[in-house]
C-alpha cells in the first residue's frame, strides 16, 4: 500500500471528476455525464479542499484532458497544496477520431508527460490503467516502465482502476501495482468477498468508486423513474442494468430513514470498510461537496445496519457476473 498516500490523506471521502469531462462524445456517443459549468465546477473543488478534502480522481480521458485542466484551474486560484492527484491512461482516439486502447509503454510516457502539464504538478501520486480488458493478460505486460517513471520522480505509485470486480482480482493474482480503483457500493458489494480477502489484499491502496451506483442511490427514484439527458450516457443503459439498479435501490428505501437521506448512507456504506482508503464520489457544486461531507462526520454505519443492507441486496444481477 502506497505508505505517501496514507500518510498525505486528509480525509477519506475522495472527489471523482469524471462529471467535469462534460458530455465526453466518443464515437458518437455521449461517455459523460453531460454538460458542466466550469465556474460551478472550480467553486466544488474549492469547498472540497476547505472541507478538508483533498484526493482527486481525474483521467486523461475525461473530455480528453477537460477535467484534469479544470482541476489545475481550481488548484491555481487556491493555492492549493497537498493535494493527491489519481488519473488514468489507456483510452485515447486516433487522429481519425476512432477510441483505441493503448496501454503501451510509449503512451504510457506520453500520457504521463500530457497529464503533469495539464495539471500543472511535477508529479502523479498515483496512475492508472483506465478500464482494460478483465482478460487483460498481465503475464505478458511489463511494469519496468512505470517503475523507471517512479524513480524518475513523475509517479509516486501505479496500479489499475478495473473495469469488474473480475478484473481486478486478476491484477492481484497478477500482483500487479499497488493501487486498485474497484466498483464497491450499497447495490454491489462483490469486493468483500472477492478482493479484500485476498492473500495480498494489505498490498494495495482501494480506491472505491460509484459509490452511489452511477447515481442510482437517490432518494427521488423511489417515486419516480429517472430521466436522463440525451447528452449523457446513462441515458442509454441497457433496459435490463436499469431497471435492476430501480428495483434493487427501492430495496434500500430504508437508508433514506437515516440521517443526512440516502445518499449520505450510502457514502456512509462505503466508508464503513476500513479496506478502502479513500472513496470517490462525483461532485457538481458546492452544495453536493457540503452534503457529502456529512457522510464522514457522521461516521460508520452499525454492523446490524450494515446486514441489514446485505440482506435487502444480497447480489448483483445475474447477467453481471461471469459465464462459467
């Protein structure tokens, strides 16, 4: 586990900017979370370092190195130091604007050199391989290069943010990196069983991320069906992921009976496990920052809570998991 990152962590409750990308088209077809004010976005970043907080996951990919510019732009006008800086590399697009998967050691330097100047910093505390293959075949794949970058002083340690849960326990098998970024919240908890029980589970720093299950845990899908815009990509879910994610949440209508609503519980949920160090969630506005922040103040949810929970969700959609 990356000991600086410990040690520099001020809070646990992390700032996911995947929503300051914007809509993010790819191919033509939104990746993102649709359109973003870039002066509400800095005044977010803002409250979140006055809040005490200050880890920040961003990816080069993210409206192709929007959201790590609008984070140097907010560092700037604070004078922000010691912040933690997590982004990602991997998925870039041709010159033809076609996404491609790279995760050469030449992008790889590439990439970092991007995201250092984007960012305005000298050095990443951590970076990422965005989203590969969970049949990713890590027997093959060279990590001298992020090493050589560690002992060049422009990372501070490397890892993987996965794409499954299966994903990622294939980097452990592998032993690869010591950062893992994983799916863990209220609606899927797989991680528990299948990641942090591992041999070498102490070995990496857990970055968890949708911790409100790409927004699901709302409190207003209880009585209503969400409406997405057009403009970003939740709006074309598969039929089956959606209505599994509203029938599953309105199971846990009880969280919203619990201090700060649902949302907060569900941050709270998250935070409980001790074998995460640091959890994600996307913040728009200063409001969401100061809503968020309660989820660490009013600290871990009680284990009859926490059962009670796993009882109302005890697993994942079926078509989610591996064909065996």
């Amino acid at each position: 586990m990356p000991v600086s990152i410990n040690e520099q962590l001020t809070s646990r409750l992390g700032f996911g900017t995947w929503q300051f990308g914007g809509p993010n088209i790819v191919n033509g077809n939104p990746t993102g979370w649709g359109q973003v004010d870039k002066t509400e976005a800095i005044r977010a970043v803002h409250a979140a370092l006055d809040e005490g907080i200050n880890f920040f996951d961003t990816a080069d990919s993210y409206g192709r190195g929007q959201a790590e510019t609008i984070l140097r732009e907010a560092f700037a006008q604070k004078s922000a130091t010691n912040t933690l800086i997590c982004t990602k590399f991997g998925n870039r697009q041709t010159p033809a604007g076609q996404p491609v998967q790279d995760y050469s050691a030449a992008y790889l330097t590439e990439a970092v050199e991007a995201s250092l100047s984007r960012l305005g910093v000298d050095t990443l505390d951590i970076m990422l391989l965005h989203s590969p293959p969970d049949a990713f075949d890590w027997s093959t794949y060279d990590p001298k290069p992020f090493d050589d970058l560690v002992q060049a002083g422009k990372i501070r340690s490397y890892g993987v943010s996965s794409r499954s849960i299966y994903g990622a326990r294939r980097v452990m098998e592998a032993g690869f990196g010591n950062a893992l970024e994983v799916i863990y919240n209220a609606l899927d908890s797989r991680a528990e069983g299948l990641l942090f029980t591992e041999p070498n589970a102490n070995d990496y720093f857990f970055i968890g991320r949708v911790p409100l299950a790409s927004g699901f845990l709302n409190p207003a899908y209880l009585t209503q069906d969400p409406v997405f815009s057009t403009d970003e990509y939740r709006h074309y879910l598969p039929e089956r992921d959606r209505n599994w994610l509203l029938e599953s949440m309105r199971k846990l209508a009880f969280l919203n009976e619990e201090p700060g609503g649902m949302v907060i519980s569900a941050l709270r949920f998250s935070l409980s496990n001790d074998a995460i160090g640091v959890v994600i969630p996307g913040m728009r506005n200063e409001r969401q920052v100061a809503a968020n922040r309660q989820a660490e103040e009013l600290g871990p949810l009680a284990p009859d809570f926490l059962a009670r929970i796993r009882q109302a969700v005890p697993d994942v959609a079926e078509h989610w998991k591996p064909k065996a």
